[in-house]
C-alpha cells in the first residue's frame, strides 16, 4: 500500500517545478536572452503540463501550455520579456502552485473562488503574446507609486465629460497590488467584485455605452485588444454596519479568548451561587469575571457586549454590598446573559455585525431584565403598566403594525433565552429557531471558523517554556556534530599517515634494508597505530555518551509535545454542571454532580470525542436514573440524587467512570424487552449473564425507556459511546443494580497520537497491532489444535478460541510455514473472540500515529499508518474491523485452515525499469505494471537508467524523451550498442505525439512508441505483454 496518492505526488512535482521557473524566471530578468534558463523553464512547465494532463487537471494544463508558449516564443526571439511580463508569468506560477496544493475536494471551491482571477491571467498573457508591441504593462500609475489616493486612470478619447458626471467611478478604477515582493513581482489581479455591489456598478455606468474606460498607460493597441471582463476592478464602498479589517481582527480572537474565559467563569460561579446564595468568593469571582469582559468589549468596541456586562457586574456588586438578595430565579436571568455573551464566541467575524444586529432585541431584553433585579418596584409597575395598556388597547387598523411588533416581543419574551443550553454540549433547546439566531447564518463561515478552531491548540506558558528549553539543548546537541567530525577527520589522516609508513616499510623489506631503517619505520609505525587507537577509543567514547544525552534529549522533547497536546478533563466537561441543573430543573428533580479528576491530563482529540457520549449518559442518568425527591425518599434515600463523574489514569489508560445513586436496571425488564425487539428468545435471555445483558444497552435503537422524550428514550446515546470508544481502541461497560444505581465504565488510550504496539510479519511484511487491542499473545504446537466441523481451535482457560491465518484476512499471499508451533495474537471485540496466527512476533513499539489520506475513505482492517526507527512505513491494524472481516468470512464458509505445509514459491515476475523525471508520470507507470504482476524499479533520468541497466537485470524499460541529464532517445542508443543490452525491449512513452518524433525514436530502435495517453486504456499493458509476456 502506498503513503502518498497520485495528487499528492502531482503537488509535489508541482511545487518543485514552480521553484525551478521561478528561479529561471528571476534570472530572466538580469538576461532575458539567457537560453539556457527559457530551456530550463519551458522544461519545468513542460513537466507541469504533462502532470496537470495525467491527473486530468485541465486547468492547470491549460495555464501551463500558454506560459510555456511564452517561453518557445522568447527562445524563438519572437517576443522580449521585460520585468512586467516576468510579473505577470511569476502571478501564472503562484496559480499553478495552489491548482497543485489543492486537494480533490477543494479543488472546486478553488475554482469558483479565482476563476475570475485566472481568466484575467490567462487572457494577459495571451495579449503579450498576439499583441504587436511587447510593451505591455501592468503596473501602478506613477500618482499611485507615489502614494496618491486619488485615481489617475482616465477614460478614453471622448469619456471625459462622462468622467466628470460621474464621480462614483473614481472608486472603480482599475488596479493592481503587489504580490510575491521577494521575487520582484508587481502585478496580481483583483479579486472580482462581489456580487452584492454589482447592482451598484451597474447604476452609474451608462447602458448606452458599455465601454470600459482603461489606464492612459496601457496604450491605445492594448486597449482595442482589452476585452472588460479582464479589466480588475477595485471597489471601494461603505456599509452602514461595522466591519473588522485585518487589523483588528486579531484583537477579536484575544477577545474570543477573554470571553470564553470569563463566561466559563461566570457560569461556574453562578451554579456555585445558587448553591450558596450569599457566597462572597462566588460574588467576587463574578463580579471580576463581569468587569474583565466589559473591558475587553470597550477594547474592540462591542457596544452591546459592554452595556449588558456592565449592568452585571452591577448586580453583583450590589449583591456584595449586601443591597439586594439573589435568588434562584435572578440566577436563571444571569445565566442568560452569560449565554448571549458566549454567544459571540460561535460567530465570525464577517457574521459578527449581522449577528449583533439580530441579537440586539435579546441583548435589550436581558440587560433590561439585568436592571430589573437591581430595581424590582419599577420593573413591576412597568409590568402593570404594559398589562393594562394590552387590555385596554384594541387591535384596530391604524395599529395593526403596532400590534404585530408587540406579539412578536411577546413571543420572544415567553419564549427561552435565545442561547439556551448555548454552552452545553447536546442538550436540546425547545427554541431551535432562537439558537439559529445566535449562530453564523453562512453554514460556509461556520465550517471555515470550524477548521480555523481545529487548528489551534491551548499550550500553557510553563509547557512551551519547556519545549523551548528542550529544542535550545536539542540545537546545542546538534552543534556537537562538526567538532567531532573535524576530530574523526583528523583520526582519518593520522591512518593515512600510517599507512604511508607501512609502505614505506614493505619497501624497505623488499630491499633487504630492515636492520637500518625497517626497525625505524616499523616503531613509527607501532606509535601512530598507538595514537589512532587511543583517539579512536575516545571518540567513541564521546560518540557513545552523545547518543545516550540525544536519546534523552529526545525522549524528553518527545513527551512534552505530546504533553502539549493534552488538557485538563475540566476544559471538555464545563457545560455538564449548568446542563444537569437545568435539565433537573426541567424534571424538577434535585440532582448533584460531583466531578473528580478534573485535572487529569486528557489527549484533546480524545476529550473532544468524549463530549457526545458523556452528554448522552448524564441526560440518561438524569432522566431515567435519578427518581424524583418524593420516589427517593420512599426508597430510604435522600431526596437529592448524585451524579458522580470520575476521570483517572489508570494501567497506561485512561479510565472514566460516570456513576449515578438512581433506581438502576431491572435484569429482568432488560430481558423482557430483549425477547420483545426480538434480539433473542425467550430461553436465551434467561440463560443470559448481568454483564451479557448490559451488552444490549448498547445496541442501536435499544432503550429501557417507556416512552421516547425530548431528553432521552431513543436509544442512541450509548450506541454513541460505544461506537466512539472503538474508534479510538477503548471499551466501555455497564454494570447496574436495582435500587442502587448504574455505572459506565470507559477505557481509553491516554493520546490517540502514540500508539503502543505489537509488532506482527504476515507474509514477509510488518503490521502493527494495538495492545490495548490484544487479549493474548501466545505460541501454540500444531499438535494441539484440534477440528470441529471443518473448523480449527485450541482451549486456552477452558475456552475454545478459534484460529484463522491473517493473511486470508488480509488477502495476502501465503508465506512458508515449516515450524512446528504457530505464533498466535488472540482478538475480540467483546462479543466475538479469535486467535490469528502471523508469521512471527518482531516485539513491542511505540508508534507516532499518522491518518491515512482521506481520500482514501476507510481502508478495510486498517486504521492508521506511522513510520519506523529506519523511515520504512507500517500500517497499524483496525482490530475491530478484523474481527468483523474474520465474522464475514466465517458466515460465507471460505474459512482455510492453519498449520499446513506449503510450497516455497519463488518471485518469478518479469522486472520492468520505469524511467520518467515527472515523479507523477513515474507512479502512474509503476502502478499500472504492479497491478499486473510485474517487478517495477525506477529512475529519475536516462544517466540513473543507464547505470541501472548495465548494473542490474531487466526484461523491458519503459522511458520518456524529454529528461535531464540523458534523454530517452540517447538512452535507446546507448541500450541498442551495448554488446549484453542490444535486446533490451525499449518502450517510449511521450507526450510528445507528432510523426517525426514517432520516427525519430524507432529509429533509435525503441520496439514501441506511445503517447502518454496509454495511461487511460490497455494501450501500455498490451504493449508490455506483447514484448515480455504476463
């Protein structure tokens, strides 16, 4: 299986050769004649070309096949580059950089996004090349180099009283902005206009005359060849609501941060108030949470958000000063606001005006409520006051308007607060369409501020101070190197040395002069074999105690990054204590969550998936677990419930415990409903086990609920947790007891970014398989296995554990099996278990997980990718998906049996030599001949090939023409006059496709010459098969 796809490989290949035109094109400008540097450009974009034509990316082929006649065309001094044609070629390769970074997916919204861009491209440089001056230019009118703000372009002959009518176009002028300054470059096109000012440019242009008025400087023969859609347009127009630049926009994601902070606090604080009505540590934590928030909004001038904090704050302050009372209900009006104010951190900034502007009805009504328990008396006479003017009232036709809005803020007063559960993970609102007004109404905003929170991580300053540290002694480490080779250099010379003096004395023996001199050079000789030794003896003394200080060093680097990308349990549970509240509220219930382990340290990814399953539970566990006060104490408990929320790490894992005191699971009930839905009968579910039982909760659709709410009932949740600790390779469990309560039992891997494993060859290549997946490793004597209906198994534990090969898993190839013993790793899911024999164990490692390409989709039995010490790749097995390969086999009876002698077959394929510069061109090639059984190598160049060839046996050699160094053509000569590779079957692959280049390399005694279009049908395959066979 290969690591990179073939887009991945054209980005690749497309990122090189745009380095390699932009450097062609920079030294262009120095000399412009320089026909080595069009050579190498035409080259690069040639290669561009063929790629964007394999991958099927005509656009990108397209740009490329006119900047590439732009280079034919200077070679062949048709036309002179000058710095603004060179600008205008660098603007062609930055498209054709991000046509290459584009990924299958996004290569669309690319599309609509800079179409109007590339046209304007496209069209440009296709008037360098027809127009009869080569003068073109792109740049800035003097005035606007010089920094004025007034617009220079002036209309054509004839348009300047049209001008002066109409001054509106002073702010549609066309123009440029600098791009890409390290390279010179001075011109790239304006983003088209948005659509929502077109209706604006179309009122103040004439419909009579649609003429575009150009630049004075363009000339007026590239202005006849203009055509206006290619004309970039800048519009400059006011908005009445407020817009965030660039600048300020970093000042709302410090502010983002602030106010999620702050709420949190805030939130924690009012639930810790509740409790606590005339807790002073909770009035001052809010009241500082509400007086940070309102100097953070004054900061990026959030009117709205200042107004309501500042009544917040106070409220609190009052409540300190002991002026007014809280109670619960003012704590339910305080929890609004902080959810309005949570609210903001959910909207973008392109939706923030927008979402200010809907809200604001909300934000009056909650400050005003705020103010109201500040004030109570007048709110209640404000209060009398609207009821009698309702009553008295009637809906007549000149206030029907009147009556209209007052219906419509009634219906928002009764409704719940237009954040409700905002900050609470699934908890469902009854007001959906108040929760939609607090969200983004772009779903395009909300996934791109989506992908924009997905990358970034929280790092504390201690941890990143200490990465820091750590990557200084890395860098100090590393800076050891050059002295030590200065030393093994100087080691190097000094045996040099010495074997001059040895033979100097070999020709002293030979002379018969030993008495004499031999004796001297023989003890110089003893001395600096003396001097090397010792200093080669130090050397790798200091070389061993490096490698034990960088392994460290490494090692401690290592953790703290790993470290960095965990968190605390407490940031992904915040929302559970207000959700509970409420949600018993609802119930009228009294429940306590107890929360434990709040800083046990989590892998956000995994503290991230844990949100939905853990919601699902404490909804569960609050609405069916938890009996009313009265029920309880009948029962003999108190009347408050408990909720207990447990994290710990525990034997290398992650362990999570959510535990309740409620009425539990009837075993019973739980059997009936599992005859009912028809899961099992009714003798089966007798015989089954309290833990087989519990299993069934987790099935989906299954519930114990009587009846489907709004919280809960429909028997999705733990199927959610279920699902979700598989994905990550951790189980979770259920045990629960009648009258006592139930448990939930997660483990999970501590990070999902190393993964401890066993290392398995199955068919002569390595896997990797998770620990935490594997029940057993065991050796098993082919004498113990015993047969049962045409199936195999040995017991172990007094449990019969069935045997498959993992190589029928994983339809690979059998591989030599001549022990006397079968190396076993025992699986399961918790339903099913199996042993699955592999060649041979290759011991325990821990692996940096690395996803596969998404485009992948879900590659069956697979479930990650990492490397090795030694860069090779490995795959790491899905053991959950395993198991459910080895149930499908099972089911369809094509089980083979273990343990049996198998023939040794030797790799007999044909070997094919695929030589292509184009690293896209090469993978294609090597797939193609792999999927059909051949034995592929590669080479870069004809020089690579050559050598190869005369190195190594090949039955055929697959080669393009244009390649650096030697091209094809002289490599099929090279081949053809060589006395042992005259008979070398030559295949020539080649975009190229007129006649005389078709002649031209059977001439040079290729056996077959294709275009490379052969890629798209059996052209190349029959070829293959026709000079070598299958």
């Amino acid at each position: 299986m290969n690591d990179y796809t073939l887009l991945d490989l054209f980005g690749q290949e497309i990122e090189t050769q745009v380095s390699i035109l932009k450097e062609s094109l920079t030294a262009l400008r120095t000399q412009p004649s320089s026909l080595t540097d069009l050579e190498q450009a035409t080259q690069a974009v040639h290669s561009i070309w063929g790629s964007s034509k394999l991958v099927e990316r005509e656009v990108a082929a397209e740009l490329a096949q006119i900047i590439k006649e732009c280079f034919i065309a200077a070679q062949n001094s048709t036309v002179t580059f000058g710095d603004e044609q060179i600008d205008l070629l660098l603007h062609g390769c930055s498209l054709l950089l991000s046509i290459g970074k584009a990924s299958e997916v996004e290569i669309e919204r690319w599309m609509s996004e800079h179409a109007w861009e590339l046209s304007t491209t496209q069209k440009a440089i296709s008037i360098f090349l027809t127009s009869k001056t080569t003068n073109v230019s792109f740049q800035k009118p003097e005035s606007e180099k010089a920094g004025e703000h007034t617009s220079t372009a002036l209309s054509n002959q004839g348009a300047g009283s049209r001008e002066r009518n109409h001054p509106q176009k002073e702010n549609l002028r066309a123009g440029v902005s600098p791009v890409e300054q390290s390279s010179g470059a001075r011109f790239v096109p304006f983003s088209p206009p948005p659509a929502s000012y077109q209706s604006f440019i179309n009122d103040i242009q004439e419909p009579e005359n649609s003429q575009i008025d150009l630049p004075l400087h363009l000339g007026e023969e590239t202005q006849s060849t203009l055509s206006p859609e290619i004309i970039p347009i800048a519009v400059v127009a006011s908005a009445n609501l407020t817009t965030i630049g660039s600048d300020d926009s970093s000042m709302m994601d410090l502010f983002r941060l602030e106010l999620e902070t702050q709420v949190n606090l805030m939130n924690e604080g009012l639930l810790a108030l509740e409790n606590n009505l005339k807790s002073a540590q909770a009035l001052e934590t809010l009241m500082r949470a509400a007086h940070s928030i309102k100097g953070s909004a004054r900061i990026v001038a959030l009117d709205a958000v200042v107004n309501l904090a500042h009544v917040m704050e106070d409220c609190f302050v009052a409540a300190q000063n002991q002026k007014i009372t809280l109670n619960s209900d003012h704590v339910d009006i305080l929890l609004e606001g902080a959810d309005l104010l949570q609210g903001i951190s959910q909207v973008s900034n392109a939706e923030l005006p927008n979402w200010l502007t809907n809200q604001n009805i909300a934000f009056m009504r909650t400050q005003s409520a705020v103010a109201a328990i500040l004030n109570p008396q007048p709110a209640q006479e404000v209060r009398k006051q609207e009821a009698k003017t309702e009553i008295s009232v009637s809906p007549t036709p000149s206030s029907n308007k009147l009556t209209s809005l007052e219906s419509s803020i009634s219906s928002l007063n009764q409704s719940p607060s237009p954040i409700e559960f905002a900050n609470h993970p699934g908890v469902e609102s009854q007001s959906l369409s108040s929760q939609d007004r607090s969200l983004p109404s772009s779903a395009t905003s909300a996934s791109e501020q989506t992908l924009a929170q997905d990358r970034v991580v929280r790092v504390s300053a201690e941890n990143l101070n200490r990465i820091m540290g750590l990557a200084g002694e890395s860098l100090i480490e590393a800076n050891w190197l050059q002295p030590h080779a200065d030393s093994m250099m100087s080691l190097k010379w000094r045996l040099v040395e010495l074997s001059r003096t040895l033979e100097k004395l070999q020709d002293t023996l030979e002379r018969g002069n030993y008495e004499q001199v031999g004796k001297q050079y023989l003890d110089e000789a003893r001395h600096k074999e003396q001097e090397c030794l010792t200093l080669l003896s130090d050397r790798l003394n200091e070389l061993e105690l490096y490698a034990q200080r960088t392994a460290n060093l490494s090692d401690r680097l290592y953790r703290e990054v790993i470290t960095s990308n965990m968190r605390p349990f407490a940031d992904g549970i915040q929302g559970f204590p207000r959700m509970i509240r409420d949600l018993a509220r609802k119930l009228n219930k009294k429940v306590n969550l107890e929360i434990v382990g709040k800083a046990t340290s989590v892998d956000r990814d995994i503290l991230k998936k844990l949100e939905a399953p853990l919601t699902h539970i404490l909804r569960n566990a609050t609405d069916h677990g938890i009996e009313l006060p009265q029920e309880r104490i009948a029962a003999g408990k108190l009347a408050e419930g408990t909720i207990r929320l447990e994290a710990f790490h525990r034997g290398g894992m992650l362990a999570i415990t959510v535990s309740d005191d409620g009425r539990g699971i009837n075993s019973e009930n739980l059997r009936q409903k599992i005859v009912h839905k028809n899961l099992a009968n009714s003798e089966i579910a007798a015989q089954l086990t309290d833990t087989e039982l519990m299993e069934f909760l987790f099935l989906p659709g299954f519930s114990t609920a009587k009846q489907v709410t709004e919280i809960s009932g429909r028997g999705v949740g733990l199927d959610i947790a279920k699902s979700m600790a598989q994905e990550v390779g951790g189980t979770v469990r259920a045990v629960s007891q009648a009258g006592k309560g139930t448990s939930f039992h997660f483990q999970l891997p501590l990070t999902l970014s190393v993964v401890r494993t066993l290392l398995v060859e199955i068919s002569g290549k390595t896997y990797a398989i998770p620990l935490a997946r594997i029940e057993q490793i065991v050796t098993v004597d082919k004498a113990e296995i015993a047969e049962v209906e045409n199936r195999q198994y040995f017991a172990m534990n007094q449990q019969n554990i069935g045997l498959i090969a993992a190589h029928q898993v994983l339809e690979l190839p059998k591989s030599l099996d001549a022990s006397d013993s079968l190396s076993v790793v025992i699986i399961s899911d918790h339903a099913s278990i199996y042993g699955l024999v592999v060649d041979k164990f290759l011991g325990e490692r821990d692996l940096v997980v690395r996803p596969l390409d998404s485009r992948l989709c879900k590659v069956r039995d697979i479930s990650a990718t990492s490397l090795l010490g030694d860069g090779s790749p490995i795959l790491i097995v899905d053991v959950s998906d395993m198991v459910r390969t080895i149930d499908a086999i099972l089911n369809i009876g094509q089980l083979n049996k273990v343990g049996l002698q198998t023939t040794v077959i030797l790799d007999q394929r044909q070997k094919v030599l695929v030589v292509d510069d184009s690293i896209t061109v090469r993978e294609m090639e090597r797939k193609l001949l792999e999927n059909r059984g051949y034995n592929v190598d590669i080479a870069v160049n004809g020089m690579e090939a050559w050598n190869a060839v005369r190195t190594n046996h090949y039955d055929l050699v697959v080669s393009d023409i244009d390649m650096p160094r030697m091209n094809g053509i002289e490599l099929v000569r090279q081949i053809r006059s060589h006395p042992r590779l005259h008979s070398l079957p030559v295949i020539i692959v080649s975009y190229r496709d007129r006649p005389e280049d078709r002649i031209q390399g059977l001439e040079a005694g290729a056996d077959y010459y294709l275009t490379k279009s052969s890629f798209h049908d059996s052209t190349l395959i029959d070829a293959v098969v026709d000079l070598i066979g299958r």
